[in-house]
C-alpha cells in the first residue's frame, strides 16, 4: 500500500520530470557528432549495461521467461526502446528538440483510448473531452507540417516525433499487461532487446562510433546513464512509495522543461503555435486526468 508522498517523492517527480524534459536537447547535442543510429544505439546499450550491473549488485534474479512473459519483454523491448529511439533520433535531426519533447506530451491521451479498449480503464466523458482538446493541441503542433507531407523532409521528421509517442504509449498498455515481474528486470530485459536489435543495424549503416568532439561524447554517454537507467530507478522509486497516480505528475513537466531546456541551451526559436499546443495539450492532459491530478496534489 502507497503513502501520501514524502518530501523525498516529490524531489524525485520534479527531477524527472527535469531529466526527461531535458533528455531531447541531449539527443540534440549528441546528434552534433553522431548518426541517429548511433545516438539510439548508445542509449539502449549503456542504460542496459547500468541496469545489469545494479541488478548484479543488488542481487535481483533474472523471471523464468515463459512464452507470454517473452513475448511481452520483445514487444515491450521494440516499442519502448529500439523503435521510439531511432525515430526521435532521425526526427531531431530535423526539427527542434522542444517539437520533440511536445510530441511526448500526447503519450498520456493516447493511452487512454488504447486503455479503453486493452486494458480495465473505460473512456468516460471527461477523459473522452479532455483528449479530444488534447489532440487538438497535437492537431496545431503538427498542422503545417500535415499540409507539407511530401514535400521535404521536417513533415515527415514531425510524424516521426509523433509515431514515438505512440509507440510509448502502445507500449504503457503492454507494460499494464505484462505478467508480473521485478520491473528493473523488466527495464533490463527491454533494453537488451533494443540493444540486440539496434547493435547490427548500427554496425551496418553507420560502423562503430568513433570520437567525435567532447560535447557530443559526453551527450551520448549522459542519454544511456541518465534519462534511460537513472530515471527508471527514480521512477520505480517513486511509484512504490507514492504511487503511480502521483507519477503523472511527471508528464505535465516534460514538455515545458523542453521548451525551456530548448530556448535556452540550444537558443531554439518556438514559433507560437508551441505555445498553443502545449496549452491546449496541458488542459486536456488536466480535464482527462482530473480525479487523478487531484489525489496526486492533495492525497484524497
């Protein structure tokens, strides 16, 4: 049974929602020197390696793999890590990080429509208006590059950026799904899936990684140690002492702190329609989620 948050808990939501705000003006720098492959690749194999290396250290056992726990691991593997990773690597490569980090702000609504149907979380009224408005959001974020699809290539890095927010989302309701199982396993085991997949492809089209500068190194090294192993841990962390509900406090921040993160470390110009998106993403995110941002904020 969860508790009402410590103080600890809600360090830890606001650090998390700092890291992975922050993770796609990272990805940024990191594409200063390296492929999108490459920057995928080095993500999902240094945060599987970390992972590994804490469970040896804590002692954690590897689940027997049953073929429905398998399956899970693989599917959860590609759609949380090997195939939202190389799509917002490619994406950025073309359009600014903070398109990037408002994009991961739809994750939530499209969750849950998918719940509805997948999972034990009927769709009422208010969540139905709450992600109507939060797709209109989506809607202006991505409007002209709609009008453009065809016609070079930011339309279609804009839709990349949007596909890996499904994929998330797809992916959050396969995770609900999963039979039980430790999760830092879980986040092991998924992660080596990514990295099992994207290590040939990387060798294939982009060899092995060699010294690109000091700034995007130290990017890459940060994306796999930082945003992928360390914030799971706080995210486990968190979701045991406070709960999951609280956990949702993190998506209101992602968005605004890759904006700020975007204008203000990599000078980004956001063009007024980001604004209007992420208001109107945030509301709906706020109408969906109401009963569960109020037990999140007063413990009721």
């Amino acid at each position: 049974m969860v508790s009402q948050p410590t103080n600890q808990d809600w360090i830890g939501v606001f650090s998390l929602g700092l890291i992975w705000g922050g993770t796609f003006m990272v990805v940024a720098m990191a594409l200063e020197g390296y492929g999108p492959i490459t920057v995928a690749t080095s993500r999902t194999t240094l945060g599987a390696l970390t992972l590994l290396l804490l469970m040896r250290i804590t002692g954690r056992r590897f689940p027997t793999l049953t073929p429905a726990l398998g399956g899970s691991i693989i599917l959860i593997g590609l759609l949380s890590t090997a195939i939202p990773f190389i799509l917002l690597s490619w994406g950025q490569q073309f359009v600014p990080s903070a398109f990037a980090g408002l994009s991961m702000a739809a994750i939530p609504l499209m969750v849950l429509p998918l719940a509805h149907f997948f999972s034990d979380e009927p769709l009422n009224l208010r969540r139905f208006l709450g992600v109507c408005l939060g797709f209109s959001g989506a809607l202006v974020l991505i409007g002209p590059g709609l009008l453009q699809l065809g016609q070079g290539t930011e339309p279609l890095a804009q839709m990349a950026c949007i596909t890996a927010a499904l994929c998330y989302a797809v992916s959050s309701i396969l995770t609900r799904r999963c039979p039980p199982v430790d999760p830092v396993a879980l986040a092991a085991l998924t992660l080596l899936v990514g990295a099992a997949l994207l290590l040939p492809i990387m060798l294939m089209t982009e060899g092995l990684p060699e010294w690109q500068g000091t700034r995007p190194t130290l990017a890459l090294i940060a994306l796999g140690l930082v945003p992928t192993a360390l914030a799971n841990l706080l995210r486990v962390s968190i979701t045991r002492s406070a709960g999951s509900v609280f956990l949702t406090l993190v998506n209101y921040q992602v968005p605004v702190w890759s904006m700020v993160f975007g204008a203000w470390i990599l000078s980004e110009a956001l063009p007024l329609r980001f604004y209007i998106a992420l208001t109107l993403i945030l509301t709906g995110m706020a109408i969906s989620q109401w009963f569960s941002l109020r037990k999140a904020l007063i413990g009721r």
